[in-house]
C-alpha cells in the first residue's frame, strides 16, 4: 500500500493563514500526480491544488488563485498546501491524493476517481 499522512491543520480565523503538509510514508513522491481536495459535510469533493512531482509542473484551481500555494519538500518526500486569507467557507476535511503519472496533461484533468492513494484527512475550520 501506498501511504499517506496529512498534519497542519486546525483552527484559524478569517484572513488567517495555515500550512498543510503531506508526508509519503514508505515510498517516494516522485513521479507522482499529487494532489490536495477538500470536502466539507453535505458537499462534494473538491479538488485544490495539483502538483507533478517529477518536474514541479503545478496549478491551482480557480476558486483558490491567489490565496492557496502548493509546493514539495524532496528531502522531506512532503507535499504542501499554503493557505492564505482564509475564509470560513474554507472550513473543510484536507485530503492529499496520489496517483502514478509521468503526464502533465492528465494530472491537470485528473479528479477525485482518477486517485488511487489518500491520506485519512486533516480538519480546518476557519472562524469569522
């Protein structure tokens, strides 16, 4: 099994900031599609962020240009998910997602079914 491990979250205020981090545990992050979601109760999963590890091509999704930033740790074999201005609508379950991939094109399209490896999840809540 691949395994993943999320840490970072927990509470903040609105206009806040938190870093999520996500650790490969037994494997490598390289060559990898990686990617970070949210789901809040009620809602559909969503995906935030996308990144290639072998080559650090990435993008954020629309809704969080400008305020989320993901980037990679190689020593640290750790995907990160910098959140800025937070807003309570934010408050949200983070999952990192991993699927082998040696294709830019198909982590840009690729979405929560195209995942085969998820971490359990880390809670943010965001508070006015």
């Amino acid at each position: 099994e691949v395994y993943l491990m999320e840490s970072g979250g927990g509470s903040a205020q609105a206009g806040g900031s938190l870093r999520l981090s996500c650790t490969g545990i037994s494997w490598t992050l390289s060559g990898h599609c990686m990617a970070w979601f949210r789901q809040a109760p009620g809602k559909e999963r969503e995906r935030v962020a996308v990144m290639l590890t072998r080559n650090h091509a990435k993008l954020v999704d629309t809704p969080f240009v400008g305020r989320f930033t993901i980037s990679r740790d190689d020593e640290k074999n750790t995907l990160y998910l910098e959140m800025d201005d937070l807003k309570p609508e934010d408050t949200s379950m983070y999952f990192c997602a991993a699927q082998w991939s040696i294709s830019w094109p198909w982590c840009e399209k690729a979405g929560e079914k195209d995942y085969n490896y998820w971490g359990q999840g880390t809670q943010v809540t965001v508070s006015s």
